[in-house]
C-alpha cells in the first residue's frame, strides 16, 4: 500500500484542524448562502452516493469528515480516498484491509469518485460480504450509473443516493427569504388537485420573489459553482463553462467512447430540445450513419448524468419504439453546450424548451418516471391519470390544453393562475416546481 497516497489525502490524521485547510471545506463555509447537508441519517449507513461531477460529492464527503470530527470521532478513525488515481478494484480491499492495522476503532471509510475503477462493485461486494466490512461504514461516490444497471447489490446493507444538481426548490432553499423557505417545506403528497390549488394560492404571496429567483435558477441552474458565481459576481465565469464541458468529454474517454459522436449527438439534442424526434432523424442530421450508435450514445449520457430519455404512453403502455423527447437534467448543461457546440448563447426562442426541460426533470425527480403523451394531440408529459402541458408565453387559457381525456389537467405558465372546469388549473411554472 502506498502510504503517501493515504497519509497526503487524510491530513486530520495528525491535526484534527486541518479539516478546516481543505479547499472543498473553506469554500463551503465561506458562502453567506449554504447548501445544508443533513448527516446525522446517513452517520452509521453505508451509502453509495451517484450522481455528475462538479455537483458537489466530493464537497458532501470532506464535510462529512469535518461533522464526524466536530461530533468527537477520532481523525485517526476516518479514511478519505479519491479513486482516481487507481485503475484496480483490488487496490480498494487493500486499503480497508490496511485501514484495520492503523487503529482500533469504528472506521469510516470514504472512497470518492470510484465508479471508473474497473469492475469497482465487486470490491464493494467483498466488503459488504466479508468480516472486513464489519466495523465500519462505507461511503462510496461516483459519477456513472453504468454499472448499477448490473450491480444493484441486492440484500446488502448499502442504500444508493442520487447526488443531482439542486432542484429549484433546493435552489430557493439557499436563497430565498426566510418566510419563503417556511412556506415551500410541505409537498405535494401526490398530484391532488385540490391540494395543488390550495398550495399554489399560498405561494402567489411570494410570486415576485419566485420568479426573481427562477429567473437566475434558468440562467445557472443548480450546479454549485455555477450558481454561486451567478448570485455573488453576477455572472458565470467562462472558464466554467469550459469545466463543465471537460468533465464530460474526459468521462466519455474513460469509458472508452468518442467525443466527436459525442459532440455530433449533443448537437442533435439541442436542435431537436423539446420536440419528439427518431433516432434516424439525428443519425441522417449529423451524419452519425447509424441510429443504433446514437441510441448507444443518448443511453451512455443519461448513464452518466448529462440527460433524460423519456418515451410516449400508448394505450397504458410505454412505447420505447416511437419518437422520443430528450431533456437536460439541469438548465446549466444546455448553456454549456449550446456555448461550447454553436459558439452561441441561448435564444429567446428556446427559453420555452428549456423551461419544458426543468419540469420533465423535477417530475422525474419526484415520481420516479414519466412519460409524454402522444396521439391525435400531443401533451408534454403524463401520468396515469395526470396531463401536464407546459406554456411559457405572455397569456394561456385552458384551450391551450389539447382535448384529450386525461382526469387532471394541470396547464403551466409564466404568471397565470386560474382554476378551469374540468378538473383543469392554471399555475405558473415557478409556483409548480416549488410543490413538488
């Protein structure tokens, strides 16, 4: 075991106050405005924690360090290490097993960024199942899902975490009002009219507030760095950008896939934002050849955090066959790639699409899966009994809402707010994402 890669990145061992000398640490404390992270759930979990870079895992461990310290944990008792620089699953049992002759103690044991390790889960596996497990709580991080889609270590005492960028509720958590951030605790429980309409007249109070801030939440969704630039400087850095572009491109190659068809489906995306498209449509625009290579490819970049397949409803079933529509899981990554694919930035005319974007995704987020309903009229996404048709124009009615039978009719706007017939009620956007 290289004990310089483990003394280097484990400083507290020595001096429980270096904690506070981490750069991820100091940035964290030095925002006026904190993303609150509750550790006491998780303290005696193991928990393997998924989600893109750049959106604040590593950030969660090295507080955790700090929480665990703080609570009189022993330094000596927890082990940071990032994964980076290793390619062997093995190297992981060697470092638990090396772990357990340091001290005697209750361990915890944080492997950061552990997913491109080959074959890493079998390493988990082993921990999980043998008696060098025991003792200790795991913390594992990591930004593909590609293996879970193999390995979802059934049985096994470890809980996956989705790590995303903040939903806009989240995003209001940090900087709304106090009196905001009282008011937006509760969610919906389902998607309950009657509940819907109550909540949403609560909020109406607050409605210039929340759209200043869904505004902003537009402009830099809900990636630390990104937000923060944008709320303290009044501008996202363009190195940023760029960051957010590289991490992308240096875990395409990782796994062993091609930035150019990356780059050539990404185009695909944009063009087509918002709107039902065909694999074939995206190989014959971007002269990929091959449908079966861009749905490789849209499946590898939701595998990897970057976006949504979402798929028609027909007749009760799901139609992975028909056209799809394909969202961003975050409003940032569509200004980054817009910026770094068209030299360009977003237009007017786009905005709708983006807006449609972050409702599929606090959806999803929400109810698991959702799906967009598509026959003789089309609706922007559906449940099962639930049609929800986004209208991001200055004046919407309930005609805006296609004629079809849907139970529960929710229409969004930009500033509306009208309880129709037919079970049919206008809210603006904003005041939507908030109950969710």
């Amino acid at each position: 075991m290289e004990i310089r890669l483990l003394t280097e990145q484990n400083p507290w061992w020595i001096d429980k106050e270096k904690i506070y000398d981490d750069e991820k640490v100091k940035e964290a404390l030095s925002k006026v405005k904190k993303i609150e992270y509750s550790f006491k759930e998780f303290e005696n979990r193991n928990l393997l924690i998924i989600g893109p870079r750049q959106v604040g895992k590593t950030t969660f461990l090295k507080l955790f360090v700090r929480y665990l310290i703080e609570k009189g944990v022993d330094p000596r008792c927890i082990l940071y290490f990032s994964c980076e620089p290793i390619r062997d699953f093995e190297k992981v049992i060697e470092i638990i097993r090396f772990s357990d002759s340091l001290i005697s103690c209750r361990k915890y044991i944080l492997f950061d960024e552990i997913t491109f390790v080959p074959e890493w889960y079998r390493a988990i596996k082993y921990i999980l199942d043998s008696s060098i497990g025991k003792g200790k709580t795991i913390f594992v991080t990591g930004s593909s899902s590609i293996e879970l889609r193999k390995e979802m270590f059934p049985g096994r005492d470890i809980r996956i975490k989705y790590f995303l960028p903040l939903s806009f509720k989240d995003f209001c958590n940090v900087f709304g009002s106090k009196m905001l951030k009282e008011e937006i605790k509760a969610r919906i429980s389902m998607l309950s009219m009657d509940e819907i309409v109550e909540k949403s007249r609560r909020l109406i109070f607050y409605f210039n507030e929340i759209e200043r801030l869904f505004d902003l939440y537009l402009r830099s969704g809900g990636f630390p760095r990104s937000m923060y630039e944008l709320i303290e400087d009044g501008k996202i850095r363009e190195e940023t950008y760029q960051i957010y572009w590289n991490w992308l491109i240096s875990d395409i190659a990782k796994i062993g896939r091609s930035e150019r068809i990356t780059s050539a489906v990404l185009l695909g995306v944009l063009k087509n934002y918002g709107t039902r498209f065909s694999l074939n449509s995206i190989a014959r625009e971007t002269e990929i050849g091959s449908h079966v290579t861009v749905r490789e490819y849209l499946e590898i970049l939701e595998n990897l955090f970057v976006l949504r397949n979402i798929f028609p409803m027909v007749k009760g079933q799901v139609a992975f066959r028909r056209m799809r529509k394909v969202y961003f899981i975050d409003p940032f990554l569509f200004h980054v790639f817009k910026k770094q694919l068209t030299q360009t930035r977003i237009k007017e005319e786009e905005i709708p699409g983006l807006v449609e974007g972050v409702v599929g995704e606090h959806l999803i987020r929400r109810f698991g899966r959702i799906f967009y309903y598509s026959q003789k009229k089309e609706v922007d996404f559906c449940t099962t009994n639930t049609g929800i048709e986004v209208k991001w124009q200055k004046r919407v009615d309930k005609r805006d809402f296609p004629n079809v039978g849907f139970k529960n009719k929710i229409l969004l706007s930009m500033d509306q707010f009208e309880v129709a017939k037919d079970r049919l009620v206008i809210i603006p956007v904003s005041i939507f994402l908030l109950l969710l």
